[in-house]
C-alpha cells in the first residue's frame, strides 16, 4: 500500500474515531435507533479513505451519513463533510460541491425535527452541525490546492517543452556544424574520385582497384552524412540503417578485392531499432577495420537469430596473431560502448588459427 493510501486511511480513521467519541460525550435522549446513528458516524469518517479515487461518491455518503444521524438525535458536527467538500473541491467539481453543501445545509433542519420537534431546537442544532463558515473555508482551501498543483504541472510541463527545444536547437547547430566542416571535403573526394576514374576509362586505360575503392567510399560517405544531417535536423523521419544494409556492406566490402561473405543463421525476426543499428555499425566497422589494417584475403560475416539473443561474429584471415598486442582504436571502443549500453557483451581479439574476430551478443527483447 502506498503513503498516500495509508495517510488517507489514518485520516479516515481518525475522523470516524472523533465522530465516534463526540456521539458518545454528547447527551441525547436514549433509543432504539442509537446503534445505526454510531454506524453512520464511523461509515461517515471511514469514507474519507476514497476521497482521492472517488470525491463525489465521498460528498454523498458523507452528507447522507450527516442527514442519517441528525435525523437519529445525535448533535454532531458535519466534519467528515467538510473534508469531502475540501477533497471534491481540490479533484475540479466546484459547481457540483457547491449544489451539494446547499442541499445539505436546507436538508440539516430538516432531519434534526425528525428528532427534536422543535423548530427552532432543530434550526439551531442543524446551524452548530455546519456552519457556512466552515464550509467556505473547506471548500476554498480545496480550490487553493488544486490551483497550486495546476501551475506545479504547467511549469513541469513548460520545463519539458524547453529542454526539448533546447535539444531540437542543439540537433540543428551540430547539423549546420557537419555540414559547414565535412560537406565540402567529403564532396571533393567523391568529384575527384568520380572524375579520376572517368579519365582513366576514356583513356582505355585499367582502373585501379583503390580508385574505385575511394570512389565507393566517397558515395557511401556522402550518403552517410546526408543521412546523419536529417537525422539530426528530424529525428523522428529518417530511416536509419541496420540489419536490411549489411548484405550491401558486404557486397561494396569485395569491390576492395577482399573475399567478403554473408551467413545469416535462426529464423529472421524483428529486432529493436537499438539492436538493428548496432549491428550494422558493427559489421561497418570491422570490415573497415579489416581493408585498412588486417592485410587480409578473406572475411565472413555470421549473423544468428537466437530465441533471447542476436549473435554477430566477423572473422578474417589477416594477420593479427594471438601474440599481437596493440590499444584498441576508437572504432572498437566505440562498438563496445554501443553493444554495453544495450546490456550485450563483445569480444574483439586475435584467433589461434590467425587473423582477427570481433564477437557481439546482443539481447533482444521479444516482448516489448
């Protein structure tokens, strides 16, 4: 049970026990209807445990509850009421709680003749029960706290709406920062590379296989950053690239000469969009690693679909040895970091047989 039930249940408790004892003090003539004016003294107090779930039910029952023991002889005040009119005030129903004290206040008389016959007698008892006094501090109290939590909600609310604007600013600035410093460069690459190759092909002459390797570089840079831009700029509408883009990787992977090859294992499932991208700059990174680095003939790339767990391992022929000791490079800081954050591990080391092996286990949630 949380604080705010158990408080609500202490008040409650408390009322109905102070109801209880004013019942019991005050001198009244004795009769056969006392027991039900002590219940509906304790059932009055009790409710007040709703009062946050149910505020309107509370102002009925607390009312009729007043009416009943007005009615039986017993001279107690209305204050479980007020604590109703406090509560349906503070939940927004005014004009409703308003129409309710009236009613009450013309009904109190009314049921204390029931039992002292007496009109005046029963005017006065009614008066002592709830005084309009009570009833306008009950009540703008409630209206005090329901406006307090109303401008605490805007102002959180108006908190949220700056920090997103705030980021949605910053997205901007870091988008007009890429495109100011990488856009002319990365485009010069991709024309020199574009027009070098076009050259040598009017010419007759053969291609270099590096050439065409930083021509294809220059595009797909060129893509990346176009992509990375509008991402920045609307989060929220560029697709970004995951597991449906490794075959291509692959693929642009042989144009470098490198035996490149795919596996793709388990039955192909939906993946969180966390997972799909880092799986995609794991393969990105690892074959980049091996064309610049690893000297090596072959590469295979293996992709498992497991029930709780997707598996990725890419393997080369190069010559990272087991007894080849060097400091990771930020490519391989950066893959950690990325498959850390999503609760998997990843192992990036030399083989026994020679070349190199970067190992990720990520963990897929099937039920979110």
């Amino acid at each position: 049970m949380s604080r705010e039930r158990i408080a609500d249940w202490a008040i409650a408790a408390g009322v109905a026990a102070a109801l209880l004892a004013t019942g019991l003090s005050k001198q009244h003539t004795a009769s056969d209807l006392d027991p039900i004016g002590y219940a509906l003294l304790i059932v009055g107090g009790l409710a007040l445990a709703a009062r946050r779930t149910a505020p309107l039910a509370v102002l009925a029952v607390t009312g009729l509850c007043a009416l009943g023991y007005q009615a039986v002889g017993f001279d107690v005040p209305a204050v479980a009421f007020l604590f109703a009119v406090y509560a349906a005030v503070r939940a927004g129903h005014r004009w409703i709680t308003v129409a309710a004290s009236v009613t009450l206040l013309a009904a109190l008389p009314l049921a204390a003749l029931a039992s002292l016959h007496d009109t005046g007698a029963a005017f006065a008892q009614a008066r002592d029960a709830l005084e309009i006094a009570w009833l306008i501090a009950a009540g703008a109290a409630g209206e005090a706290i329901r406006q307090a939590e109303r401008r605490a909600d805007e102002a959180e609310r108006t908190r949220e709406e700056t920090a997103r604007r705030r980021a949605d600013e910053e997205r901007l600035h870091i988008a007009r920062e890429l495109h100011d410093s990488l856009t002319h460069q990365i485009s010069v690459i991709k024309v020199q590379s574009e027009a070098a190759v076009h050259v040598a092909r009017k010419r007759g002459a053969e291609v270099p296989e590096a050439l065409l390797a930083i021509r294809q570089a220059g595009r797909e840079a060129a893509r990346e950053l176009r992509a990375t831009l509008e991402a920045l700029r609307d989060d929220s509408t560029t697709p970004p690239q995951g597991l449906a883009h490794v075959p291509e990787l692959v693929a642009r992977a042989r144009t470098t000469g490198l035996d490149a090859s795919l596996t793709i294992e388990g039955q192909r499932q939906d993946v969180p969009a966390a997972v799909d991208r880092t799986v995609y700059r794991i393969v990105q990174e690892s074959l980049t690693n091996v064309a610049r680095h690893a000297a090596a003939a072959t590469a295979s790339v293996r992709i498992d679909y497991r029930p709780d767990t997707l598996v990725v391992r890419v393997d080369d022929d190069g010559t990272a040895t087991t007894n080849t000791t060097s400091a990771p490079g930020v490519g391989l800081l950066g893959m950690r970091e990325r498959v850390t954050a999503l609760g998997g591990h990843l192992r990036a080391a030399p083989r026994s047989e020679g070349g190199f092996s970067v190992h990720a286990e990520l963990p897929v949630d099937r039920t979110s």
